[in-house]
C-alpha cells in the first residue's frame, strides 16, 4: 500500500477566547499519529506532532470546559466507548502552511496537570508528548509513525502490521480515491466534458483495482476477520462508485442524460464510508477482545 500524507482535517472545535496575536503556525506533515494503535488527526505544530482536544473526546477521552475559569481539563476514560474519526485525505505538499497558531488565555490541564497548549482559530490543540500515559513518544522514522500510549497493548508483529499497514493504510487510500473522484464530479456537474480529468481518473481507478485485488488476497491475523471484511465491503462500494462516474463520464461526452446513475453513485459513497466507520468500530472491539484474550 502507497504512502499516504496523513493530513488531516478539522473536524471539530474548542471555543477559547483568545487574544488575536499570532505566535506560530501549523502544517502539513507525512507523519501519522496514533494513540494506542488507533490513528488520530494530527498536525505539525513548532515542529511537535499535536492533536486536537476536541478529537480526543472520539478515542476514549472526556473533556471539561470551564468557561468561567478559562480552562479546559481532560483525562483517558477506559470506560467511554471510541467513536474514531474515519481519516480524511487533501493533497498538499509536505511543509505547506495550513493554518496560524494564536496566543490563548485558556489553561490546559492533562489529568489534573497543566501542559501546554495551541490556539488554532478557536480549536484548543496539545501536543503529543505531553499526554502519554505509559512511556513518551515512539517515533518510527521510515515508516513516518508518531505513537504514545495510554495503557500495556502487546500485539504480535503480524497483528501490528495490518493494523497500522493493510487496515490503516487502506483507509487512508480509500480517502485517497474520494479525493481522486473530486474533478470528475466537477465536470460533471458543470457538464462541460474534460478529457484530461478522465484520463487521469481513469488511471487512478486501474491502479486502485489493482490495490483492492492485492487487499483480496491478503490474510488478516487470527481475530481482526471482521474489520477487515467491513473494509473490504467499502473497498467494494468504492469501485462500484469509481465505475459508475466513469459511465457517466462517457454519456456526457455524448451528451446523454447521466441523472439515473448520479443517485446510484451516491449510494456508492455513502455505503462506503458508513463501512470504513463501521470497520474502524470493528476493529477496536477486536483490539481489545485480544488484549483481553491474551
């Protein structure tokens, strides 16, 4: 599986009422971060992979805000369930600027201990480093991985590598190919035929295909069969997504009529990505089943 740029989007925010002075700025980064083997949106701030506050509250975090006092607490509760944000793709080169980083009045504090914190436009960030709870952060450089962990997680060097490798990988690729469609879809909606559009896609879906028949013939470990056949099933719905604009690309170019098969694209999109959310719910009742188990 490609290398994927793990850039990830702002899914949700922390008011913080900070002043407007901007002290530093984020960006694009290759690097992915995980907290215990599950893939968190992350940014590069000062040069420190950090992570949203708010997103925290979807891998097994509780966040209080106390709005008169100005400051935002948050711990690890292994009782809240994971609601994991499915990973998001834009492409931008490695080192690109997306965003500054403003001074904040707010006080943030990890299980009671104040750590620093950013201010990106409203959105309260921390840095990876400052919430591991067992160890500090593991870096692998070749393959571009930021981790900490919260708790003990042994797994067996086969179950690692299709967590962070084939499960991880594939659904930063499937986001790769909803960001492939996006021309496609403009010229579609325009009307307006683009050959060089449908050239390049076409190209894209040859080599995806290609990917989803290698994922077919991989052999997940003992214990992850469910989450890799979620997966499968958005690889598939992905596919059938691909070739549907591909159809609907060539009736525009002899100027048919394509409405009928825009709602079965949609379908297509929609069932894909409610699999890829429902894989990722998968695969953290396996991860801890094995934990367990083990």
């Amino acid at each position: 599986m490609k290398r994927i740029f793990c850039l990830v989007l702002v899914l949700c925010g922390l008011c913080t009422g900070a002043s407007a002075q901007i002290i530093g700025a984020g960006y694009s980064t290759d690097i992915c971060a995980y907290i215990d083997h599950m893939l968190v949106p992350s940014y590069n701030i000062d040069g420190y992979t950090a992570v949203l506050v708010r997103d925290l509250e979807n891998f097994g975090y509780t966040v209080l805000w106390d709005e008169a006092a100005k400051t935002v607490n948050f711990y690890r509760d292994f009782t809240k369930p994971l609601t994991p944000l499915v990973p998001t793709y834009e492409m931008r080169p490695v080192g690109t600027k997306v965003f500054d980083v403003y001074r904040t009045d707010i006080r943030t504090f990890f299980r009671g201990t104040e750590i620093p914190s950013y201010n990106i436009g409203g959105k309260t960030a921390v840095r990876l480093r400052d919430i591991a709870m067992v160890g500090g952060v593991q870096f692998n450089e070749e393959k571009r991985w930021a981790e900490i962990f919260c708790q003990d997680l042994e797994y067996f060097e086969d179950e690692l590598s299709y967590i962070k490798t084939e499960f991880f990988g594939s659904l930063l690729y499937l986001s790769q190919a909803d960001y492939a469609l996006s021309p496609m879809m403009d010229m579609l909606e325009k009307g307006i035929y683009d050959a060089k559009a449908v050239k390049e896609y076409k190209a894209f879906f040859e080599e995806m295909l290609a990917d989803f028949v290698a994922y077919k013939d991989y052999k997940e470990p003992y214990g992850f069969d469910s989450s890799a056949q979620e997966l499968w099933w958005a690889m598939v719905n992905m596919r059938y997504a691909g070739e549907t604009v591909i159809l609907m690309s060539e009736r525009l170019q002899k100027g048919d009529d394509f409405s009928d098969l825009m709602e079965e694209y949609k379908q297509y999109r929609v069932d894909s990505l409610e699999q890829r959310r429902v894989a990722l719910l998968v695969l953290d009742e396996e991860m801890r089943t094995l934990t367990m188990f083990w």
